[in-house]
C-alpha cells in the first residue's frame, strides 16, 4: 500500500525548528548560526536557511562576530528586541505603575501615575488613568503602541475568570465590570485584568522561592491578606474567581461577618492577621511603628524581646494557612507582601512550626525570593508568555 502523504509536515518541522532556535537565542544568545545547529541537532544548511528566515522577518538580528580559526569571523545573532512589546500595569491604592518590556524580557520603560494627579482624572476615571500610564512607558521605551502587542494589569479583588475582567476591586470603587472592554476600545490592543496576588504567585515561580515547583500557595500578608494557588504550574483561580480570598476564611478569634456578598467590611481571618491586627500585637508588646511591616522589623530587630510578636503573629497566620494547606496538601507555602517579606525567615520558621502543630499536614514555608515589584513582574511575564508564542509560533506562513 502507498504511503498516505503528510501534507503540512515540513512547515510544522519548521516552525518547531524556529521556536527552538528563538528559544535558545532568548536563554543562550547571542549564537552563531553553526552553534544554534549544533544545539538543535540541525544540519549546517539547515540552520542557516532557519536564521535567513528568521532574519528576514525581523526575528533575529546580527549583534556581531565571534573570531574562530581560519576563514572570516562568525556573524553572531539574537532575538530582535522590538519584534513585539508588552506592558504590565500594577493598581494599588495611590498609584497606578506600568512598565513596558521588550520581547526578550528587557524592561525598556516605566511609570508612575498617582491615583490624584489632576491630569489622570484621578479615580474617577480609570480609562484615562491607564491610557495615560501605558501611552507614558511605551514613549519612555521607544515602542509605537501598535507594537504593544498585549497589556496586563494586576488589580486587587475579583476578577473573572472565564471573561478577564474586573468583578470587583477592593479599595476601588470605579474598577467594574465593562473596564476590560472600555480598556480594549481606548488602546486598541489585547487586555487582561488578573488578581495582584496570583500574579505575585507568576513572579514566585518563574523567579523567587517556587522556582520549578510545580504546586505551591503564595500568602500575601499586607494591608490585605490574599491566597495565590499554583497547581501544576498553574493558576488555580476557582468557578467565579475568588479561590484564594481567605481573608473572608472564618477562624477562631473573630465575628464572623454576615452578608459579606455584598462586600462590606472584613473577613474573620483579616481581622486576626491583617495589618491592623498586626500592629495591635506589636504595640501590646511595645513595638510602636507608622506600619504593619515597620514593627515586624522592629521585633525582628529587638531579637529575644520581640519573639512574642512573632509567635502570636505565627500562630494567627497559621490558622489560615493550615485551613488551606489541609484542602491542597501542598509541598511549599510562600510568605509575601509588606508583612510577610518583612518577617523574614523568623516568621516562616515559625508559621511552619505552628502549622505542623495544629494540623497532619507539614509543608515547607519560605520567604518570598522576590523582594522588588513582584505583582508588576508577575504581570509583564504573563504578557510575555503568550506573546512569545502568538510571535514564536508564527514563523512560517
């Protein structure tokens, strides 16, 4: 019987040999056509038909020349940094931040844009706000907005799952439903919303203490307290968002709130272990500081005599994560935002102690290895993740 043909098969080859080789570039590079041959098992023609085409698109570009024996040097190449752009978008309380990066990862521009300056609008006007932040990192860096090929913002509070937009943000009353779209219709490009503290969990695995561990949960401990889930390397983010909003999780030491649908108020296990929580135990103990974080520091630096802060802040975390950690079982549990950074290793010793104290389960807690701007780095890699295949995975026509 005849061979059934395969039509398509050599484009596929190519185009799996094009998102190797830019791959290798992005880790490795720059790299000599020979070399990008040699680690991706190609033959000499081969891999220089794929640096051509590659070239030709505006993929790759010649950085130089590496000295070899005889004949002429080597043409070294690498990924052209403005092939594509994304920008990632933190919102807090008081300011918006946007940072523009290249494809390669390169952070080429950013911006800080107070909540209240006159010339955003202000809250009152969230479009304006973004657009100006965005339009503002993207000149900083150079990159026409038509080359913004994707722009993530991460927000406080729920965000839907299934359409990407805002259900509710805490502390921001215009951040609503129809934002994405309003966004989308203004810049003109691909926009996400995602919960800060997920993205917290994306910087966490790509570059901090969950780095190649595939299930973890991040706790930002703060002003507010959040949960991130990371499940085989994924996001977990629940039917309607709101998987990991433990700070509604009812423990012992508090009313529990009623009617809390309507977003009032807070949660029982924010009022034992949020930041004004914390600052109650540090001051019974005679640590007075202008912030939550501030006066962990400060017991921290007290040594013997500022132990009892910690341990009383342990054993109010623990609550929360052991509830967790006994529904998911994970092997590692992350502490961030301003409190649980500040605390440091003394506090995630402690919180694990408690926790294999009070529950069957015993996972590692750590401190978080990312200490700058986790939720804005968080945003710029999830940009970027798809990006690169929307423009790694379109080399062949």
């Amino acid at each position: 019987m005849a061979a059934v043909s395969q039509p398509g098969t050599p484009r596929l080859l190519r185009a799996l040999n094009d998102r190797a080789a830019l791959e290798l570039l992005l880790a490795r590079g720059p790299l000599t056509r020979s070399q990008l041959g040699e680690l991706t098992g190609l033959s000499k023609v081969t891999a220089s038909q794929l640096v051509e085409r590659l070239e030709e698109r505006g993929l790759v570009r010649r950085v130089g020349e590496q000295a070899g024996g005889r004949g002429p040097n080597a043409q070294l190449y690498s990924v052209s940094p403005g092939s594509a752009y994304v920008v990632g978008v933190e919102v807090g309380a008081e300011q918006v931040t946007a940072a523009c990066a290249d494809i390669t990862g390169a952070v080429v521009g950013r911006v800080e844009v107070s909540m209240q300056t006159e010339n955003s609008g202000g809250v009152d006007d969230p479009v304006r706000l973004v657009h100006d932040a965005v339009v503002s990192a993207a000149a900083q860096a150079g990159a026409p907005l038509s080359a913004v090929r994707r722009i993530v913002l991460g927000t406080p509070g729920l965000v839907d799952p299934s359409s990407g937009d805002i259900v509710f943000a805490f502390n921001l009353p215009r951040w609503q439903r129809g934002l994405a779209a309003a966004l989308r219709d203004d810049l003109h490009t691909t926009i996400l919303f995602e919960n800060d503290v997920n993205l917290a969990a994306v910087a966490e695995s790509h570059l901090g203490a969950a780095r190649e561990v595939g299930d973890f949960l991040l706790v930002w401990v703060g002003s507010g307290i959040g949960l991130a889930v990371m499940l085989g390397g994924r996001l977990h983010r629940g039917f309607s968002g709101a998987a990991g909003e433990i700070g509604y999780l009812p423990v012992p030491g508090a009313e529990i709130p009623r009617d809390v649908s309507r977003r009032v108020g807070k949660g029982a296990f924010q009022m034992v272990a949020g930041a004004d929580a914390v600052r109650s135990v540090a001051r019974e103990h005679g640590f007075r500081a202008p912030s939550a974080a501030d006066a962990v520091k400060a017991a921290i630096a007290a040594g013997t005599k500022g132990g009892p802060v910690l341990d009383e802040l342990a054993r109010r975390l623990a609550l929360g994560v052991a509830a967790s950690c006994l529904v998911l079982d994970p092997p590692l549990v992350v502490l961030t935002g301003e409190v649980g950074a500040a605390g440091g290793t003394p506090l995630a010793e402690r919180v694990q102690h408690e926790v294999a104290a009070i529950s069957p389960v015993a996972p590692r807690v750590v401190v978080t290895g990312v200490s700058d701007e986790p939720v804005l780095r968080g945003a710029l890699l999830t940009a970027l993740d798809t990006v690169r295949d929307e423009v790694f995975g379109s080399t062949v026509d």
